[in-house]
C-alpha cells in the first residue's frame, strides 16, 4: 500500500511539475486554476487527475477538443516511476533515513524541472536553483542533527562538494566569457554538490560530461547541431546527479576495486 501511495504521490508531484515547467520560463504566477492553453477553459477537478484525466479524455480538452500535449502525462509518469525507484531501492527505517530519501525525491522533482525548462528553452532558472540550495542545506543540516555523532559531517561535505564542483564550470564560464558555459550550469552545480556531496558529485560529473560529449558528436555526424551550436548541458548534469543517486556508490565501489583499492 504504501508503495502504491509513494507512485500516486510521485505523479501528483509531476503534475505540480507540469505547472512549474509552463509558468516559471514565462514568468508567470504558480497560484490560480490550471485552464486548457487553446480555448482558456479553467480545467475542473476530474481533468486534473495525473495521467488518469489524460486518458480518460482521449488526450483531447473536454471543451475545445484541441489535442493535449503527451508531455503532461509524460512527465507525470516518469516522476511518479522515479519516486517509486527510489522508495524500492532506499526502503527508508530510521529517521536519518528518512531524510536521505525526502532529500532524493526533492532533487528528482528538482530535476524533472531543470531538465525540461533547459530543454525547452536554454534557462537554468534562479528561482528553481536558489529554493533549491536551501532545501538541500536544511535536510543536510537535519540529517547530522538526526544521526549522534556525525557532527556536521553532511553538512560540511555537501558544501565543499557544491563550491569545487561549481568551481571548474566558474572558471570556463570566467576564462571563456560566456561563450562556452552559461553561468546557470555554474549555479545549478551548488544545489546538486549539496545534494550529492562527495564523492557522489565526481560521479554525477562524469556522466554529464560524457554523454554529453557522446550525444553531441552524435549530433554533429548528423548535421543537427555545429561545433559552435549550444547545447542544453544542465539537461546532462540532472541526469548525472539522478545516474550518481541511484548507481553511484556501486560505481564508485567498482571503480575502487578496479584500481585494487
């Protein structure tokens, strides 16, 4: 059951998403009722149910009948299977657990709203990142206070994780004046080194910059994009942190033994 309520609770969350993912770039309120984007029609309580009301209407608006975007259940979907992902894998018990795991679903919906936003329209936004810098701090800081003994161990590691894994993108931002990073993928390293610490943020790093080193040679052999053509790499650093969450001590382990260490 409560499996079940962690997945309904996931997709609830990404229909919130969808909210944050269509206003915040347009600088609009998050308050008021959702309405269709074609005929204006406030949407009523049974056609906001995630992915449900979706299929339920035929992927159509009830009054206008104009086609609804697959990206709105999308991302309900996929929010709602991360958070299922992670109640299976971390299977929280103690209250330090706890937090880790309200921190990890933070930082999917944190994410899921990156990616997109970034992906539509090249913004890592302020008032996505900021918030998001806060949150991470404070469940840092609960978790030490949580765990007896640690100190401020999170709290420390995950600050020196966010300001030298900022760093390097600081400095090609600084050197390259803008040209080759934007200054959101500087800031967007802060909340996600609070997040991960070390050495999950290595991790997390290394994916980024690999495939999106692959994806766009992929590209340039394809003709879609140029040496010059930007791409959305804070797209790339999400999926590093999400790949670090889930897979980074085992990979981190692997690599160790790797060395014989």
């Amino acid at each position: 059951m409560l499996t079940i309520l962690i997945f309904i609770f996931g997709l609830a969350i990404g229909s919130f998403l969808n909210v944050i993912i269509l206003r915040l770039p347009k600088e609009k309120t998050l308050t008021g009722r959702s309405a269709c984007p074609r005929c204006k029609k406030v949407l009523g309580t049974l056609e906001l149910v995630p992915v449900f009301s979706f299929l339920f209407l035929g992927g159509k608006c009830k009054n206008c009948k104009q086609p609804i975007s697959w990206r709105y259940p999308l991302i309900e979907f996929l929010t709602g299977l991360c958070f299922l992902l992670a109640w299976l894998n971390f299977e929280p018990v103690a209250l330090p657990e706890w937090i880790v795991f309200a921190q990890v679903l933070f930082l999917i919906a944190f994410g899921v709203a990156v990616f997109v936003i970034d992906l539509e329209n090249y913004l890592i936004l302020d008032n996505l990142v900021w918030p998001a810098m806060v949150v991470f701090l404070v469940l840092n800081f609960a978790y030490d206070l949580a765990l007896p003994g640690n100190g401020f161990a999170r709290t420390v590691n995950g600050l020196l994780a966010a300001l030298f894994s900022a760093l390097p993108f600081y400095l090609i931002w600084f050197f390259s004046k803008g040209k080759a990073m934007g200054f959101g993928d500087v800031k967007l390293m802060l909340p996600l080194g609070l997040s991960l610490g070390w050495p999950l943020v290595g991790v997390g790093l290394f994916v980024a910059v690999v495939s999106g080193g692959v994806l766009g040679v992929i590209l340039m052999a394809l003709g879609k994009k140029g040496l010059k053509s930007p791409l959305p790499f804070g797209c790339f650093l999400i999926v590093g942190a999400l790949v670090a969450v889930f897979y980074g001590s085992d990979l981190v382990s692997w690599y160790l033994s790797f060395l014989g260490l």
